[in-house]
C-alpha cells in the first residue's frame, strides 16, 4: 500500500535530505571538465550519516546511501554508476541504497540520459569519486592509529592495518575522513579491474524490489497535496493555434476544476496553444474532451501528407543533391567502369517512441519557485525551457527527476514538463498533467523517415569500388530537421574508395527527434540491406564480403576501428553456425542474414535466423549477436537485458511500425494503428560480448541498429525477395 | 454513485461515477498506483488486475461492472503461493529494464501459473500476449514463467 516516504514530498529540499548544504564536501565536475572537490563537512541531522562528498554519504552503522546522478529510463544506470563508485570505495553492496540525485549541475556536472553516454562519460568519473572517498576514510584510520597510509589497505567497508591486523570499520571513521583535505583526484589511486568484486558481476535493478510490490516511483505515480489532474489538448496539426474554445460548457461539467487556453509560441519542441482541462480525477478531465470544441487555427503545416512527401522525395532523386556530405575519388568514373552495378532506391518510414508510460509531469509553486516532478532524460535542459518560456529565473525552477517508464529518446524533449509547468502557474493549482496514448503519438518527436538512391560498383575482382547515395531527408534550407541529418562518415562510407554522399531537404514541419540509435536506426537498414545486395550480385558469402570491405584491422579517422567490426562479425559467425543452411521450419522458407553496425561508439555484428510461412507471415526464429563495447562491462545482467531488448525493439519496427501523416495530422493513435513486440513474436536473442583494450562505453542503443537489416537479409536468403520499404511487406514474401 | 469494492482484501467505498474506468477510481481515487495507465484502450495490459483470479484490463472495466468481484492489484500479489513465486522469480532473473508494466505483466503471469502450474511456450504467447513491454524484456518474462513452473514441480 501507500507508503508517504515512497513519494517525492513536494516539500522535499533540492538537496540531500537532512544535509546542511554549506558543510558539504562537493565532488562534481568542474567547468573544464576535470573532477574537484571542495573542502567540508557534512553531518546529517538524526541519523548520524556524514557525508564523504557529493555521492557517498555512510552512517555510522557502516551503512552506505550513494547519488545516481543520471535518469533512469529502464537502462540500468541508476544502479551501474552506483556499482562503479561502490566498487572504488570498497564497500558491501548489500549494505548500499540509492537515491536519484537532484539536478544540479554543481554537485553533479551534467545529468541525462542519452546517446548511450553515461557509461561512456562517467566510468573514469565515478571510480575516482569512490577511489576519494576510500582514499579518505583510509588516510582518517592512519591517524587514528598513527600508522603510515601504506601500510592501510581496504575490504569492504572495513579499513585494515596490513601488519597488525587492526580493523575499523567505515562507519567509525567516516566523520574524521569528512575533515581531511581530499585527495588530489587526478593521482587518487584506483583498483586493478582484476579485483573487482562489483563490476563486472551481475547486479539486479536497484528499484526492482519495489517495481514487484508495485510501489509507486514512477513519474504517474507523483502525488502532491491538494493536486489537481491535467490533460491537455492541442492542435492534431502540429503547430496550430487555438482561436477560440467552449471553456464555459467543459467549466460546467460535474468534477471539472477548470479549463483554461494557454498561450504557446512556434517551437515545436517548446510550449505549443493548447486547452488545459483539470479535473478531481485523470479520467474526469479526459472524459472532458469529449464535450470540449476548440475552433483551431491549423497553420502551414494542415496540407502534409506522407503520400506528398514521398512524391516530393521521388522528384528530388531526379536532380543533384544539394548538400554534399561527403566525397572520395571519382563515383561516376568509378561506376562506368565497374565491372557490376546496382541501383536501388530504400525507403523507411516516420516512427513513434511511445515509451509505455505516457508524457507527464507534476508541477506547483511554492514558496515562489516552481517545483516539478517528472520523468525526463534531461532535467536541466528542461529546466531552462521552464525557466525561459515562463520568464523565471533558473534558481526559481527545482526539477525532481523521477524514474522513467522508458526513454527511448523521447524524453529528451520536455514539452510536457513546460505544459506541466505553464498549466500550473496559470491556474495557481498544483498540477498533474497526464498524456493519453492518442496525446503522445500524436505529438510525438518522431524518428524522422528518408528515401535513399543508392548505385554500388563493384570491379573484376568483387571488391565494393564504388558508392553513392542521394539521401533525401528532411529540414528547413540546407538544415537538417531534428535527428534528420546523417554524417558523411557513416559505414561503408571511408572503406569504399569512390564515394559520394549527398542530399536534398523536404521542409515538411514535422516533429522530429531522437530516436533509441537516431539516424543510424534508419540507416543501417538501408546501407547494410544494399551491402547485402551488391554481396550476392559480386557472388560471394555475405561475411566474405563484409570482411574484405573492413580490410586490414585498422583505425579509420579517430572513432573507427575495422578491427573490433572484424571481431564481432567473427564471433557472431561462430555463434550462428554461419555458412551452414539453418534447419527449416516445417513447410517454411527459413533464412540467415548478417548485419553489421558501428553507432554510439558500440560494435555490433548480428544474425536473424527468419522463417516464412506461405502466405508471407514471418517468424523470427532466432537472433545471435556479439557486441563490443569496451573494456569492462559494468553490470551483465542489465547490459543483456538491454542488448536483448534492443534487438527486439529493431525487429518490431521493421516488422510493422509506421506513422503515416494526413491532412498534417498523424494517422496512428495507439497501439492497434503502431504495434509493438508482444511475447508471440519475441524470439530468443543470444548474447555475448567481445572485450576489447578500450574503455567502456555505452548500451542503450548500439545494439539496435543492425536488427533491421539482419532480419531483412535473413528474408532475402528465404525468399529471394529484397526489402527495400520499411515496415516489411509481408504481401511480397508470398510463396 | 457509491460503490462498494472488495480491494486487496479490504472493503472500499467510493463515490464515483458508474462509468468510471476500475483503473482510475484505484490510481487517482483510492491512491493504489500498482497499476499502470499505457493504452486507455485494452491493448497494453499495463493496468492488469484480477478479478476473482481472473486478469482483466481495469481501463475497460467500468466500476460498475465490478460488483462483488474480488479485486486484486500488485500490491497484494504477495497473498497467494504463486504470486510471491513470481515476484521473486522476476527479482531472481533480473527481469525488469524500465519495470512500468511489469506490474501488469506478473499478474498475467501470476493468473497463468495459478491455472497453469506448467505452461508451454504456447501457453504463455497466449496468456501474455495481451501485455506488452516496451523494453520487451520477453527472453526473461518467458524464462521467469518457466522457473516458477519448474520450482512447482520439484514441489
């Protein structure tokens, strides 16, 4: 049942709880990146907890309370970077809890959740902040027994005199070490990864003893005194504006706090006109809707379609492009003289996030400053839209970041933190606004689509001589939309000599964003399809081929490494018993097909193992994947997890989702118009990891782009029939 | 209009309307937040309550068509034998990512298992396919099931 002390308390200070802010001993990151710390003492009031710094409070009983810093969207951060500080302090993880850190860009540097970065980011950071405070609680227990440091060695939670034997426990010394000056975090010294007894070993989610009872921390669940619930209705085109609406009717309503018209500028990604209903209940204020008539403005983008788009689309791909993205040698010499050529234009489509928990945020004023509550990935980025669009000072916008019902990057924007928020000052009342599902995939910040006519050239002897792509993609001038945009130094591009990579913008004035591996989500199912193509049309295996293409182990700029690609194709190949025929299902076509993809500084090579029933309908059998990502994995429990849920997540969009516009409108409002994986369709995905010499990075979303095209070239070797439009049609795949 | 609920084991009275969705008159009138809003529609399971033992989608079931019907949410999915064996088989295999409908997604489970001690792979594509998780965590929700199973039949 309810537990008050579940909830974040309105009342709640943007500090550690009990700590007095100016005894504080501050480990963060300063402004030019590098760690410091400034001196201080901390003692919590009644518990006797001291903190060591910013992170790592212990209580006298030895007992551990560590900051997250980062959001948590289902990706395991808010117990791996807790893991990696742990692991440097040397204590007992059963004796550690966790709290979400507050935003504050002081203690903490910068906090989100995205582009697979935490990892990435903070691994070196946290364990010099655990390797401080062990650093301190160690020099505390050397004067206590007036021994050198030296002769001072660590287990968990206990600091130990080598030669007598002597033990003290954290706990006893932590209020001395909180007064020592901190060491000097560039020299602190850090454990051999040899004896790590954390990292590395699989720990489950922090949270997820909670999640199982079913208490309540999630963002939805936020629960302030005297609150009243919020839905808010906008233009169904994106960026219309509201001329007039029958307030007094929906006002009259039993239930109905208020109805209110609040103001909204152009930006998409800001504030946007809209109707406030709040209500005593969520499901009052919705059903609200229903009597609701607002007269909308549409603007300039009611005329969308996605038919229009793709007509203008296929004309652009008659003209030159008008961005070059890249360009290597001579394409068109090269082509003429190739000794194969092929043509082929790929097409995938808009998508939704639709991350389970819909959009919402809990906003009130109180004691002249706004307080939120909400699931974001990123809380400072959303407090400066708060701050900017209601013309309040920064300092006057706390943001509590609660966990999140998944991210997948849609989080990234705060438009429903800045509704939340402006709904909230305009009708003085503590406010819960809560999307519906026809709210969030209607206005979403969608994976932007792309048309790409691609020509490959390949000589006498089968190598891939030749590339060229005209991608036509979206954005205003030559400025790609949101996420819209790609690198010129995608793969293959930089392994092939001749290469030219141009584009052409559709100014559409759709949302867009990013999106679980934005851009290369999309094109890895188009350059590693058409790899697959010009590998059967050279005649050789699809491995051989991706093999030669990666060359010599080699770095290729300063991000790219064939050498780790060539390890994870190897090993996936092993994994899949590749180049021998998979067993067929029983009146089916059964294929394998490989992909290979570099993203978010992840390796990862896959096979979809796909069968294919007579009227078309798939099966995916089987997925195999190896993935490098570094050095150390942090916690391999959640890091399959996630590779798995990757995986999945790439299947189902090839498998069926699409947002189609009309009239400027989305077409597709829940789940039965976009569907999502279910357990019928999982299949299993078997996972391993290939540790190489560099330092960890992150799994959020490396692993998803090769799914696509994997599956799509499992199809191709079942059918003979190529997918060239996302989602697959599964009318094509007839026997 | 004042209904008379049989919640988690407890009488509940609440004054709401008939119409109002189970879902609703549990999260925002009674404060019990175990189950999850994701679809308003029936297509998600994330607001999965039993009914009798029985699960159904509490956003489509207007309180008034609960009646004497037992409800049980989540939070009291530790009262029975089986629903305390999921909960630590999903702790066990380190199921949840996100965990937003694995609340829904355990009392499927738990629905199963209790008038299924030993389902197929079948069986659970078809009592959880109304469920969906969109970290589509299905490798250790399927494996999950099958632990709780196979612990049953070693009694």
């Amino acid at each position: 049942m309810m537990d008050g002390s579940e909830m974040p308390q309105s009342s709640a200070p943007d500090r550690p709880r009990g700590l007095d802010r100016r005894l504080f001993l501050k480990v963060g990151l300063g402004a030019g990146g590098a760690l410091m710390l400034a001196a201080g003492l901390g003692q919590a009031e009644g518990t006797g907890e001291v903190a060591l710094s910013a992170y790592i409070r212990i209580r006298p009983d030895g007992s551990v309370t560590l900051q997250s810093k980062n959001p948590e969207i289902g990706q395991g951060i808010k117990t791996s970077l807790p893991m990696i500080i742990a692991e440097e302090l040397d204590v007992d993880w059963a004796r550690v809890s966790i709290e979400q850190a507050a935003t504050d860009a002081t203690r903490f540097g910068s906090q989100f959740a995205g582009g697979s970065l935490s990892t990435a980011l903070n691994y070196d950071q946290m364990r010099k902040v655990g390797a401080a405070g062990r650093a301190l609680l160690i020099a505390a227990a050397a004067v206590r027994w007036s021994v050198p440091v030296a002769e001072c060695r660590t287990e968990p939670g206990v600091v130990i005199h080598s030669p007598s034997g002597r033990r003290l426990d954290y706990g006893t010394l932590v209020a001395d070490a909180a007064k020592l000056p901190p060491p000097d975090l560039a020299t602190v010294a850090l454990k051999d990864p040899k004896a790590f007894r954390i990292i590395g070993k699989p720990h489950g989610g922090i949270d997820s003893a909670r999640i199982v009872k079913g208490q309540p921390i999630f963002g939805i669940d936020t629960v302030v005194p005297g609150m009243v619930y919020a839905v808010f209705e906008k233009c169904p085109v994106f960026g219309g504006k509201v001329v007039s609406a029958n307030l007094d009717e929906v006002r009259a309503l039993k239930g109905v706090r208020g109805a209110l018209i609040v103001r909204g500028g152009p930006a998409l990604e800001g504030l946007l006109d809209g109707v406030a209903i709040l209500a005593d209940s969520w499901w009052t204020a919705h059903r609200a809707r229903q009597t609701l008539k607002v007269v909308w403005d549409e603007g300039a983008s009611a005329t969308v379609s996605s038919e229009g788009l793709a007509a203008t689309a296929d004309a652009l791909s008659r003209q030159p492009g008008t961005k070059v993205l890249r360009k290597d040698g001579d394409v068109d010499t090269a082509l003429t003289g190739a000794a194969r050529v092929l043509e082929a234009a790929y097409s995938y489509p808009f998508i939704a996030h639709a991350p389970l928990e819909p959009q919402n945020c809990t906003a009130l004023m109180q004691d002249g400053k706004l307080v939120i509550h909400a699931p974001t990935q990123t809380p400072q980025a959303g407090r400066t839209l708060v701050a900017k669009t209601l013309g309040l000072p920064e300092t006057d916008v706390i943001v509590h970041v609660t966990r999140c019902g998944g991210g997948f990057g849609r989080r990234l924007n705060n438009d429903y933190m800045v509704e939340a928020a402006a709904i909230a000052r305009q009708s003085g009342l503590p406010v819960k606004l809560v999307w519906s599902r026809e709210d969030d995939m209607r206005h979403d910040f969608y994976r932007p689509g792309a048309f790409h006519f691609l020509k490959g050239g390949i000589d006498a002897q089968g190598h891939l001589v030749a590339w060229r792509n005209h991608f036509v993609s979206f954005g205003q001038g030559d400025k790609f939309a949101p996420s819209a945009g790609m690198s010129g130094s995608e793969t293959p591009a930089r392994l092939v000599p001749h290469c030219l990579i141009e584009a052409s913008l559709i100014p559409a004035g759709l949302p867009t964003g990013a999106l679980r591996a934005p851009s290369s989500n999309g094109l890895s199912f188009v350059f590693q399809s058409f790899l697959d193509e010009l590998a059967h049309a050279a005649g050789q295996d699809p491995l051989a081929f991706q093999l030669a293409l990666m060359g010599e182990p080699r770095m290729i700029g300063t991000d790219f490494d064939t050498g780790r690609a060539i390890a994870v194709l190897k090993t996936v190949a092993k994994m899949a018993d590749w180049g021998h025929p998979p067993v067929a299902r029983p009146g089916q076509r059964t294929g394998k097909g490989l992909a290979f993809y570099f993203s978010h500084r992840g390796y990862f090579a896959e096979v979809v193992q796909a069968s294919v029933a007579e009227g078309g309908e798939i099966t995916v059998d089987k997925v195999w994947v190896a993935g490098d990502v570094g050095s150390q994995i942090v916690n391999p429990s959640m890091a399959r997890n996630q590779v798995q849920g990757a995986v999945l997540d790439g299947l189902a969009q090839a498998l069926g989702q699409e947002i189609t516009f009309r009239n400027g409108r989305a077409e597709q409002s829940n789940f039965d118009g976009f569907p999502l994986l279910r357990m019928p369709q999982s299949c299993p995905v078997e996972v391993e990891f290939v540790l190489s010499d560099h330092p960890p990075t992150g799994l959020g979303e490396p692993a998803l782009p090769p799914a696509p095209p994997a599956l799509c070239n499992a199809l191709f070797a079942a059918t003979g029939h190529r997918v060239r439009r996302l989602p697959i049609d599964t009318a094509a795949l007839k026997a | 209009m004042t209904f008379r609920l049989m919640i988690n084991g407890k009488a509940r009275t609440v004054d709401v309307d008939p119409d109002m969705p189970l879902l609703w008159v549990l999260r925002d009138t009674l404060d019990i937040k175990g189950p999850k809003f994701g679809c308003g529609a029936g297509l998600c399971g994330a607001c999965t309550v039993h009914l009798d033992g029985q699960p159904v989608r509490s956003c489509q079931t207007p309180v008034s068509a609960v009646g004497k019907a037992r409800v049980t949410t989540i939070e009291a999915l530790d009262q029975t034998a089986v629903g305390r064996a999921v909960q630590q088989a999903w702790l066990d295999l380190d199921v949840m990512q996100c965990g937003y409908c694995q609340a829904g997604q355990m009392m499927s489970a738990t629905a199963l298992l209790t008038a299924n001690p030993a389902p197929t792979d079948e069986d659970i594509d078809g009592a959880m396919a109304g469920n969906i998780c969109r970290c589509a965590t299905y490798n250790r929700i399927r494996a999950a099931i099958h632990q709780v199973a196979a612990a049953h039949r070693k009694g």
